[in-house]
C-alpha cells in the first residue's frame, strides 16, 4: 500500500467522518475517488484494504460514501 496516499485518503475520510447529522439534516454524501494502485499491489490486497476503509468509515458514525475506484486509462476510453 503506498503509505503517502492512502495517509491522505483516509484523513479526508476521518474529516468528512467528523462532520456532525445535526449540522446537515439534509444529509452527508461524499463522493470519493482513488486508484485501485493506492489500496495495495494485488486485486485482493485492493478488495480488503478498500474494504477496511469503507468499514471504517462507517464505524465513525459517517453517513455516505461513493467510492469510486478508476484507472485513468479506463477513464480515457469512454
């Protein structure tokens, strides 16, 4: 797992995790997106880290998230 990225990618969570219902009755909906590369160096290692986090996540009482896991090659064909 690259340490720097994930770092960043997991203290925007805990930050947007912190934000209190009470302030934003409409709700919180964050939109997150990273490359499957930052989450580990094999497709498994990628499924449990990015599953660590989304639970995570959860586990700070947070309310939505949309992960999104893009390759820009894949980006770049559409």
């Amino acid at each position: 797992m690259h340490a720097g990225i994930m770092l960043g990618a997991l203290a925007s969570l805990n930050s947007v995790s912190k934000i209190p219902y009470s302030d934003c009755k409409d709700g919180v909906s964050n939109t997150f997106s990273i490359v499957p590369e930052s989450l580990g160096n094999t497709r498994d290692e990628q499924v449990d880290n990015g599953g660590v986090s989304y639970r995570g996540y959860f586990m700070k009482n947070a309310h939505h998230l949309n992960l999104n896991v893009l390759r820009k090659e894949v980006l770049r064909m559409r």
